[in-house]
C-alpha cells in the first residue's frame, strides 16, 4: 500500500473530510446517558481462556475491567503521541517539508488524538463515581504511561532520527479499529455509551490511520544516511519491545484492585474472579496471556496486524522472533 504523500490535492481533500465530519466532544457524545453497570463493556472470548470457571455475573465485571483496561491503553497512548508532537512530527516535518497539506493533516491529526484521550478519560472517570472510587483510585489500578520511561525512549528514538512512535501509533490504530469490530458485533449487549464512544473514535481512527504510514513514507524518502537505514530496520522492534514490557507492567497492576472490595460490589465480585488467576503456574498465565486472551494477545502481537505486516514488508522492517500466535481463532461474542 503506496501512499501519495506528494498529491496535494487528495491530501487537502482528506483534511476537508475529516474536518467536516469532525464529531464534537460535547455535543455528539450522549455523556447524559450514564453508564448502565448491568451491560458489559468488551465480548470475551468463547473459550474464556482465563477464566474457565467464572459465573455470569463475574463474567459481565471482567467484561467491564477489560473495557476499561482497553480505554485507558488507547486513551494513554494517545497522550503520549501527543505529548511527543514536537519531536516526532513538527521537528521532523520541519525538516522534511514536503507540502503545507501535509503539515495541515498533522495538525488535525494531533487535534483528533487530543480529544479522543479526553473522550476515554471522561468515560474512566464516570465509571469511577458509579463504582464509588475516586478516579485517581481507579486510574491507579489502570494503564498509565505516567511514571513509565517510554516516553524518553520515544523522545530519544526520535531525535537520533527513529520513527519508533509512528509504528506503534499505526499498530494501536489497527488494533483499535479491530477492536471496536468485536464491540460492533455485540452491540446490544454493551453499555451504549461505551459503544457510542468506540463508534465515533472508530469513526476518526479509519478516517486519520493513514497519516502514521504517510510519516513513515517521508521517513523512507527522504531520510537514507547509515543512521535512518538502522532504524528503518529496528524501529518496529523498539516499539514492540516497549509496547509489551509497558503492558506486562500496567496488567500487574489489577491485583491492587482488591483494596477497593468493600467500595463497590464490582469490586468485590472482581476480586473473586482475580483468584482464578492465581491458581494459574506462570507458564499458563504467560502462554495464556500471549495467546488466547482477547485485547491482550492482540497487544502483545503487534507484528500480526495486517496492514502492520504490509508496512513492515515494505519498509523492510525486523519483528521480533516470537512465535506467531492464532490471533484470528480468538473469537469474541460472548
Ligand atoms: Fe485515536
Ligand atoms: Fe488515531
């Protein structure tokens, strides 16, 4: 897939598009809504990998965990690309400047991400006060890349001339649009405003997910010093191997949810269900985490993304040697 990063007229074309059909924070989210906490938030997995035994009312709150574990990864990330603006697009671009359509569609680009973490923040922070926690509480047992050193690796990378950060953001891209398919297929089921927030960033992501391929088109144009071409090569490998220790690090952090037991019965029924973990050997949990858990597995198996696969053929990318997982058996209805 070749994108025409030097046709001026499609690339001030998309910009319109995506302004036009730009959704608006407070008026096309029905925030009035609430959330109904008798729905799920994400499908799990038919075989309930992790966990086998579980009845449908933990079912439904570890529905509701990985729901919320998704919207804070997205909305997390999306921070961090944003924080990142100067030194992995504006710098860059600087640079490289190929067209002002091209410079415009970033700034769009960076705009919608903003909102789009603010919109999954907003949505943690409502579950907080139906849950009874305050949402510092519950954001601490959450993905976070506060703390995390990620975003100084991605500031180096960038600055040492990597595109590190462009390969994840495509790869979260395509999982979120993924994801939101699974959510989609369940629809009725799910707290609608869960959905609703889903729908409209899906909405966006198709509409934008082609700029983080467009950066990695200038990065092959017109960057070929001995440096670029090493991180032609190795960028996708720095982004998966930050991408899963961050992971690996913020999932440890669910076992603090059990202090919250006695706020909520969510909680309480949470807590229940962690247990079946724990009876888990490490090599279980760890080939079970890698392989058949929904959202997880997908995450850690950033390689296996179709249009990630796609790019790093093109751009002659090394992945890293894991064993390539059955990503596409994982069906997620229940
Ligand atoms: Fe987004
Ligand atoms: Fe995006």
């Amino acid at each position: 897939m070749k994108f025409d990063i030097y046709d001026e007229r499609k690339l001030a074309r998309q910009l319109q598009i995506q302004k036009k059909k730009s959704w608006d924070f407070d008026k096309d989210i029905h925030w009035e809504m609430g959330i109904d906490l008798n729905k799920s938030l994400l499908p799990l997995d038919n075989n309930r990998a992790l966990f086998p035994n579980a009845s449908q009312e933990e079912l439904k709150v570890i529905s509701q965990l990985m729901g919320l574990i998704v919207a804070s990864t997205i909305s997390q990330l999306e921070e961090v690309a944003c924080k990142l603006k100067v030194p992995v697009w504006e710098k860059f671009l600087n640079k490289h400047p190929v067209n002002p359509e091209l410079f415009a569609l970033g700034e769009q680009f960076f705009e919608e991400e903003k909102k789009h973490a603010r919109t999954f923040k907003r949505y943690i922070n409502m579950f907080a006060s139906e849950v009874n926690i305050d949402p510092d509480d519950l954001s601490s047992i959450l993905p976070s890349s506060e703390n995390s050193s990620i975003e100084k690796i991605y500031t180096l990378n960038s600055n040492m001339g990597g595109m590190a950060m462009w390969w994840l953001i495509s790869a979260v891209e395509e999982e979120a649009i993924l994801f939101y398919h699974f959510l989609h297929e369940v629809k009725d089921s799910v707290d609608p405003l869960y959905y609703q927030i889903h729908r409209c960033h899906f909405e966006e992501e198709v509409r934008h997910k082609s700029y983080a391929q467009m950066m990695l088109e200038v990065h092959k144009e017109f960057e070929s010093g001995p440096v670029s071409q090493m991180f032609k090569k190795v960028d996708f490998i720095t982004a998966e191997v930050l991408n899963m220790t961050w992971t690996f690090k913020q999932l440890l952090k669910v076992k603090k949810l059990k202090k919250y037991k006695n706020h909520h019965q969510f909680f309480a029924t949470l807590s229940k269900s962690i247990d079946h973990i724990s009876n888990m050997s490490y090599y279980q949990l760890m080939h079970t985490l890698f392989n058949s858990t929904p959202y997880i597995s997908h995450t850690l198996h950033l390689s296996e993304h179709k249009h990630v696969k796609e790019m790093l053929s093109r751009y002659k990318g090394l992945k890293l040697p894991i064993p390539s997982s059955s990503l596409g058996d994982i069906k997620c209805i229940v």
